[in-house]
C-alpha cells in the first residue's frame, strides 16, 4: 500500500521516532554508500517560495543518490487548467514520488486520490509536518528525550503550530499554546490531540497568556504573525499579536534555565521574536534549520524503501 505524508494521522509513534533515530544516525555517520535511492526520481512542486524546504530536499535526495525535479506551478500545464487529478495520473508513471508545497490542503487531499506513488506535504495551510519532524529530532537531540518534555508555542495557531501539536500528542511530549482566542488552532486539531495524547501521555493546553505556557517549559516556540499569503491581514494581525505575543528574554525567563528556543523561519526580528533571544545562547534555530536535511533524507528512505528493514546500528 502506498504511503503518503500530509500530516502525522496513520503513523505510530513508533515509526515516527524511528524514522527521528534514523535521521539521527545520517548526522551523526554520514549518508550510506550505496545511494539507496539511486535510480530514484522525485519531483518537487512548489505554489509557494521555499528555502529551507526546497534546498533541503534537494539535497537530501542527491546525498540518497536519488535525483529531484523542482517544478514551479507556473511551469506546469496546473497553471493553465489541467485537473490536479490529470496530473497526478501522468506524473506517478514518471518519477517515485511527489514533495508538494501548496496554498490549499486541499490540493494534496486530490493529489493523493490519483497518486500511485508517496505523496508528502512540504507545507499547507493546515500543516507542515516536515518542520515537525526536524523538530521532534532537535528536542530529542537537546533533551534527550521527546516524551514528557513541555513545549510552549507562542503565537498564531497556524500550520506549523497544528503539526507541532500532532507531533507533541503522539510521542506523549506536553504541549501549552498562547494564542489569541480567535487564532487559537481548529477544533479538529486539538479534539485530535486529546484523543492521542490519552494513548501517548502527551498533554495539550490552550491559553491566551503566553505567560502562562512558558512558565516551567523545557522548549519555548514560535512563529511569524504573518504567514504567507496573509500579507493583506498584515496591520489587523500585528494589532492583536504585537506586542503581547513577542518572544522576550524576560518571556523566557520564565521557562526552565536550560530551556531552549525554537522558530521554524523565516523569522522577523522585533516582531514575534526579540533579536537577542533568535540569536542568543539558549537558540536552537540554525540545529532545527539544519535537521530538516536529516529528517527529509530519513521520511524519503521510510517511504521509498521500507524504513523498517533498515539497521539503525548503522547509516543504513
């Protein structure tokens, strides 16, 4: 059966932490000599600009002995009317998989109905599970564990914010986010949480004093106030985020001493974050940054080759 990777719902833990392992074990020994994914190509579509994404995969798939096809939509016959489902159809008698950065969750939800081959979400407006998952490995990495930690998201409920949550509830870590009332994540997101966290002994708490879910926690997160595509929103959302929601040292005193800092970027400095904290001691910005080279190499090996045969003892 394929698998695809719009989000965390069908994964267990256990294939999440291993997939975080093995992603670990690529930093730590290097990319294996035998290009696993060699022979391999993956396409790369983009309605969105990317950096991090976009080199990250790019160079995750060369390290694998893979190759990749980046493809903006307005190269592609998408931009002149072609169905997604046409296109999906074409595409999986071509390459190996699909990495797909789009405005609409949507597009994915009908890409994947015509697809034969993995489909991963590179960033939606509902979720960005790749991010979470270099997350994930920076916080195993610092704090030697995922379960039990206590993460403090600050900000916008967004798409980033809803996978850290899922990301959280199915490895049993404790998740409290500050949000606005009218930005806090959707229902959906946190009914699912609960209904997770119950097997996992992860926790998730919501409120609108950022205050509140930094006191005590071991990872302090956040976001831009503006995401893209919102540009129009820009001066309402700055109203209510501004400066309440803004990431201080004397926010973050208020977590653990060794408590970290985390921001997937791009980052506006002065707005959601406080340029001392993003660039201080206590960041883990440029390690999350840099994991998403692991984790993508890891989830692409996983979906591509059956990541469970593989010996974590070594690289592959």
């Amino acid at each position: 059966m394929v698998r695809h990777f719009l989000d965390f719902e069908g994964y267990a833990s256990e294939e999440i932490l291993y997939i975080i392992d093995m992603a670990i074990n690529f930093k730590k020994k290097g990319y294996p000599d035998n290009k696993p994914l060699s022979g391999k190509s993956i396409a790369l579509i983009f309605e969105k600009p990317s950096t991090r994404t976009r080199v990250s995969f790019q160079v995750a798939i060369a390290k694998l002995g893979g190759e990749s096809i980046p493809l903006s939509v307005s190269e592609m016959q998408l931009s002149r009317g072609e169905p997604i489902s046409d296109t999906m159809r074409v595409l999986s008698s071509y390459v190996d998989a699909v990495v797909a950065r789009v405005y609409k969750h949507e597009t994915l939800s009908e890409m994947i109905k015509h697809s034969s081959i993995p489909v991963i979400n590179a960033l939606s407006d509902k979720f960005h599970p790749c991010q979470a998952l270099a997350d994930m490995m920076t916080i195993k990495e610092l704090k030697g564990n995922i379960y039990g930690v206590k993460v403090a998201y600050v900000g916008d409920g967004n798409n980033v914010c809803n996978s850290l949550i899922q990301a959280c509830s199915l490895l049993g870590a404790r998740i409290s986010v500050a949000s606005p009332k009218e930005y806090q994540p959707p229902e959906d997101v946190i009914a699912q949480a609960k209904e997770w966290g119950k097997r996992s002994g992860g926790t998730i708490e919501l409120t609108e004093n950022p205050e509140d879910a930094v006191r005590d926690a071991d990872v302090v997160y956040t976001d831009v106030f503006v995401s893209m595509g919102q540009e129009g929103e820009r001066e309402r959302r700055l109203k209510v985020f501004y400066p309440k929601y803004k990431v201080t040292e004397k926010l973050m005193s208020l977590a653990k001493s060794d408590a970290i800092f985390m921001h997937c970027l791009p980052a506006h400095r002065g707005e959601e974050v406080e340029a001392s904290v993003i660039d201080g001691k206590k960041s883990a910005v440029w390690q999350q940054a840099a994991n998403r080279l692991h984790t993508e190499a890891a989830l692409l090996l996983y979906l591509l080759q059956d990541g469970k045969n593989f010996n974590l003892s070594s690289p592959v």
